[in-house]
C-alpha cells in the first residue's frame, strides 16, 4: 500500500495519480467520496499543460471508467458517492461520461442536485442569431449521487438542521462559488458544497475520499462536522497548498474551542 505523504488530526493526504494510489488501498476503507474530477476543458493545473485536461472525448471516457472501477471496491456497502461536474458541454456530455462510468463499475444511481454557477453567459457562442451553428453555455453545475450496493446508508448521528434538510433535499443548490476560494488553485470548489454534502448525506464520524483533493476543501469542511478525510492530489504544488489551508483551518478551529 503507498504511505500517505502527509498526515494530521484525521486528515491523511497521498500524493500521486489517484488511480494508482486507490488500487493500492484496502477495500470497505471509505463512508462517502466528496469530489471533483478535472471537467476536461483545458484548465492548466499547476506546472501541467493543457493536454492533461484536453482529452479525446472517447480517452476522457475511458479514464472515467478507469476512475470509477478503481474506486468501487473502497467504498463501503451503502457508501454515498458525491460527484461534483460541470454544466454538458457540446461533444462533452460529463453528466453521461461519468454516470456511465459509475454503473459499469457497480454503483448505483442515487439522484442529482444542480448548482447555480453563473447567472448570465459571458458571451454569444457559436453562430450569433443565426440557427445554424448556435449553441447554449452550461451555466450550472452538477451533482451526480450515486451508492454502493444499497440506497439506505447506516451510519452514527446525523448532524442536519431542520431547515438545512429542507432547502438542501430541493434539489437545485444556489452556492457563491467565490467565497473562499483562492486563486492558487484554478478550479477550487466552495466550503458550503461540501459541508452541504456530508451533512445531507453522511453521518458524524464518516471516513471520506476526496480522489481529487485539490487546495483540501474536503478536508477542512469535514474536520468541521466530526468526519475523517483521505485526499488523493497529483501536483506536489497542491499537496503543499491543500496542507498549508488545512493547518491554517484546523489552527482557528482550536483557537475558537478553547
């Protein structure tokens, strides 16, 4: 099994390509998967180019299964995969790609939640007022659920609000995708997603993957709400990151607690 580069209070963080580091992992080891895998739309991460999130449409396909059947023997049975993706794109439809991906490997489909992203299109794209090659911008986001084995998960105690539970299981999420983010990682996504996640989905003392761990959102909202977290991140650069943001929120938590 490969070693975790780093590790603290109930986060434990691995460096590599995810693939290879959750095949090395012991089966039934993760409650929930909170994640958002590269939208394959030619974002630069870190020192990379844009080849790596460029695919063919048929190679970013066949990744995602690869990602999905790594990932299937980790989760326990009645585990809660939460799956963050961009808006259906012309010749991308993520939403396909990935729930595809996810039947095949075992899992079952649970639902999806939509997120505001964008309010208007920053630009007319395609042919302008004209039928002939016009097409629409994806301002949203999505969630795809899915489960393992069965729809019922067991869990310790669950920490939603009443009124949390209410506008949370309607389905359509309107999340400020800014507040918080930094500008060191180009595709960070908010605090609130995730919190929303694992407390409308998971119970108190959850152990959750994060496969794309990124500048460590994952962590810090489940540190928060009683949950153990594993991140999976391939640029040492956000290794590096996703550790100094962990220790910075665990540091203001202790510092509010005592």
């Amino acid at each position: 099994m490969i070693e975790p580069t780093w590790k603290r209070d109930g986060v434990s963080v691995y460096k590599g390509d995810c693939i290879e580091v959750m095949r090395s992992m012991p089966p039934d080891s993760f409650d929930m998967v909170v994640t958002s895998p590269p939208y394959n739309v030619g974002v630069v991460y870190g020192d990379s180019d844009y080849k790596e999130d460029s695919l063919d449409a048929k190679d970013y396909h066949a990744w995602a299964k690869n990602v999905m059947s790594a990932l299937f023997p980790l989760v326990k049975s009645g585990g809660r995969i939460c799956w963050e993706i961009g808006g259906n794109g012309r010749n991308l439809p993520l939403s396909y790609f990935w729930t595809d991906a996810a039947l095949l490997a075992g899992f079952g489909y649970f639902g999806q939640i939509g997120l505001q992203h964008r309010k208007t299109n920053p630009c007319a794209w395609g042919s302008w007022m004209k039928a002939d090659n016009v097409f629409t911008i994806p301002n949203f986001h999505q969630i795809l659920v899915f489960y393992k084995d069965t729809a019922t998960k067991r869990g310790a105690e669950t920490t939603i609000e009443k009124e949390e539970f209410v506008e949370w299981t309607r389905g359509y999420w309107n999340i400020n995708f800014s507040i918080g983010s930094t500008k060191e990682h180009p595709a960070q996504f908010p605090l609130e997603l995730v919190t929303r996640c694992v407390k409308l989905f998971g119970h108190k003392g959850d152990i959750v993957l994060d496969p794309f761990f990124g500048s460590g959102t994952t962590a810090i909202a489940c540190h928060k709400f009683d949950r153990k977290t594993v991140g999976i991140e391939l640029r040492p650069c956000y290794v590096t990151l996703a550790k100094n943001r962990i220790i910075k929120s665990l540091s203001q938590m202790e510092f509010i607690t005592t």
